[in-house]
C-alpha cells in the first residue's frame, strides 16, 4: 500500500481505557502542536453524515447490526490522513484498535515514518470510578462527575439548568465489559508498538498538567 503522507510528518497514536483521560490530552496536545485530532468515531460518523460512498456502506453494515470491519476504518482513516491539514502530522485516537489495523498502517506508512505512540494507563479502580461518576446534561451536554466536579446543585447543570443523567454505558457493570473488550483488544497492541520501540506508557493516576508535560516531553 502506497505511503501518501509526508516522510518528515509526525504520526501520534494514542491508546489507553475509557474514561482514562485521553481525550482531554489528545486536544490539548492538538492545540500546543497544530495538529488535527482524528477519532475513529468522528471519522465514521463524519463519513455517514456526508453520504460518502465509505460513509455508506459503514451505514449499511451498522444498521445490520455488524461490527465495521479493518478495511472500512483503514479505507476512512487513509482517506482523511490525505488531506492537507496532516501534512506535518496527525494524531490518531481510537486507531489502530487492533493489531491487524497496527499491522496495515505500519506497512502504509513506511519504515521511515516518524510514529510515536502514547499508552495512557491507569488502573481498572480507577478508569471504572472516574467513569461510573460521570453525569451528563440533558440539554447542552456538559460533563459533570460525581466526585471530580460536582455540580453547584445536586442533578442540576451549572450552565444551562438542564436535568443530568448517568449514560447507560457509563453504569458500572457495562464499565467493566467496556474495560474487559478494551484489554482483549488492546494489549496486544501495547506489545505490538512497545517491541518496535515506539511506545510509552504515562500513568494517569496524577494531574492533568503533569499528564500532559510528560506526554511532550516524548513527543518532541
């Protein structure tokens, strides 16, 4: 498979569990270093919204009720990582999700390619706390938690006055078949990228700004 990037253009991977914090670094380490966020979940549901052909026939199979199979996220993430924005980088979150997925965007990429990916850890105690504390707004959205940032007014948002509710993946019983999926699918890739000497691993059981120091500091 033909490398489109640019050779010089740094490739950030990001992995690590729900709830682990990973989409708060991967924006703020999009905004100090100019570079698109792409998320696996964006990318399909962009592609659905835009009726393209890709977007399509990942419409098709989700409505059989199918998982998307490694070439239609491979075909999705290539396609977007094409576009003039990734010209100097890109961070990719939620891809690869397996190391089938790994095994094609090494080859797609090159040997010289610049790839450098961060492994957010921190303990199952604590992803599954953090996310079974979590109180969504009704109306706007806004996350809140039950521990970490608690609303002025117990089920009452702050911004909008909207009632907040827990999602129902975020109840501790599916937290942990999330966690569960997650480690099947996931640690073979840690040892995937960590025997290839691309990986570190952070531990997320700190501050964010400490999180967040450490992670450029790898990255520069």
């Amino acid at each position: 498979m033909e490398n489109h990037g640019t050779k010089n253009a740094l490739v950030i991977i990001l992995l690590g569990p729900p709830g682990v914090g990973k989409g708060s670094q991967a924006e703020k380490i999009a905004a100090k270093l100019h570079l698109p966020h792409i998320s696996t979940g964006d990318l399909l549901r962009e592609n659905i919204k835009n009726g393209t052909d890709l977007g399509k026939k990942a419409k098709d199979i989700m409505e059989e009720g199918k998982l998307v199979p490694d070439t239609l996220i491979n075909e999705m993430a290539f396609d977007r990582v094409k576009h003039p924005d990734c010209k100097e980088g890109y961070i990719l979150d939620g891809y690869p999700r397996t190391t089938a997925q790994a095994e094609v965007l090494s080859k797609h990429l090159g040997s010289d390619a610049n790839i450098k990916v961060v492994n957010f850890f921190a303990s199952d105690k604590t992803v599954a706390a953090r996310i079974s504390g979590r109180l969504i707004c009704r109306k706007c959205k806004t996350s809140f938690h039950r521990e970490f940032k608690k609303p002025k007014e117990e089920g009452i948002c702050d911004k909008c006055g909207g009632e907040l509710y827990q999602r129902p993946d975020d109840h501790m019983d599916t937290v942990l078949k999330r966690l569960q999926v997650y480690k099947e699918q996931t640690e073979p890739l840690i040892k995937f990228f960590d025997q290839k000497k691309l990986l570190k691993t952070i531990h997320c059981e700190k501050g964010m700004d400490e999180i967040f120091n450490e992670t450029l500091d790898f990255l520069k």
